[in-house]
C-alpha cells in the first residue's frame, strides 16, 4: 500500500500530496480504491502534459477529465483530510502548467497556459472545455492558414469572442478569468504575431 502512493517526484507539492494521501489512508479518510483511482488520474494527467508538444493541436478534455476524477475522490473524502488535499491538489495543479521555453512567450502561448490553468483550477463543463480547446485550436492555426488578411481577422475575432463568452458563462475563478480576457486584449487584431501587410 505504502509504494501505491509512494512515486517518485522531486517536486515538493507534489512529495506533500502523496505524503497528505498516505495520512488520509491512515486516519480512515480515504479507501485504497479511491487512492487507486487518484492514481490513475494523476498518471493520466502527467501523459496529457507529457503529450503536449508546441505547435501542435492542444488537448484541454483529457487533463479536464482527469482533474473532474481527483475533484470527485476528493469530495467522498472526510474532513480535515479532504480541505488538506484539495489546497495540496491545488499547488500541483499550479505547478503543473505547461512547462516553460527559452523562447520568449508570446500573447499567444500566455492565453493556452492561462485557459489550462483556469480549467484545471475552475468548474466548467466539459462542453465549455471542449469550446475553449476548439477556439485556442483554431487560433493556434491561423498563422498557417494561408487564408487572406480579412479572413485572418474575421477568424481571429470568431475565435477571441467565443474564449471570451464561455469564460464569461463558465464557473472558473475570478482572477483566472480576468487573465484569460487580459491575454484576449493582448492579442489585438495582429493574432499574437501576425503582421498587417500594408
């Protein structure tokens, strides 16, 4: 039982995590099932993270999934135990944004890091989820587009108000959601990169 929970990380969030799990199972808090099945959506959500690579098609419904999981063991468990694993579940998901390039971040790379991390910290539904993912998408695939300049606008304008409406509608945090409109204005009508010819 001890080396179910007993994997190895040098991340101290996430040593205190497994360490605050272990507790739970010894004070009656948390079943060996519910500990397995924090296993496997924590396992899932490290292969989600491990699977992003830059410049491809971004995944917000797998990493959404596995967090809804946690969110749902983590409810059964009594207190005191459930508070100290949800603000322990909540420093690892902090630590677990996507990880940082020696590029310089663009507007653009800010809003994906900041609509992951307002789904893994927020409440959505998996619609408003697979809405975000769908938007980012097609942002991301602009710059390839070889669509014409109009287009490009129409298109980037399409996707910024629907991030902006299912942010509005969504149940995330106060302060993520205002990150995620703050990065949309950073954008501006260029697309985070894009030039007007002219």
């Amino acid at each position: 039982m001890a080396a179910a929970v007993d994997a190895p990380d040098s991340n101290p969030a996430t040593e205190k995590f497994h360490q605050d799990i272990k507790t739970a199972v010894m004070n009656g808090s948390l079943t060996i099932p519910q500990v397995k099945e924090l296993q496997a959506s924590l396992a899932a959500l490290k292969e989600s993270k491990a699977a992003q690579k830059p410049g491809a098609p971004l995944d917000l419904v797998t990493p959404y999934g596995a967090v809804s999981k946690i969110k749902a063991v983590m409810a059964t468990v009594k207190q005191p135990d459930r508070e100290t694993l949800e603000q322990d579940f909540q420093v690892v998901v902090a630590n677990k944004q996507p990880t940082a390039s020696a590029e310089p971040e663009t507007p653009g790379k800010k809003l994906g890091k900041d609509v992951y991390l307002a789904v893994m910290r927020g409440n959505p539904t998996e619609a408003q989820v697979q809405q975000l993912q769908q938007s980012l998408n097609s942002l991301q695939s602009l710059k390839a587009s070889g669509e014409g300049k109009l287009q490009q606008f129409r298109s980037l304008k399409q996707a910024k108000s629907e991030i902006e409406q299912t942010m509005n509608a969504g149940s995330f945090r106060p302060q993520d959601r205002q990150a995620v409109l703050d990065d949309l204005n950073a954008l501006g009508p260029q697309g985070g990169g894009m030039r007007r010819g002219g």
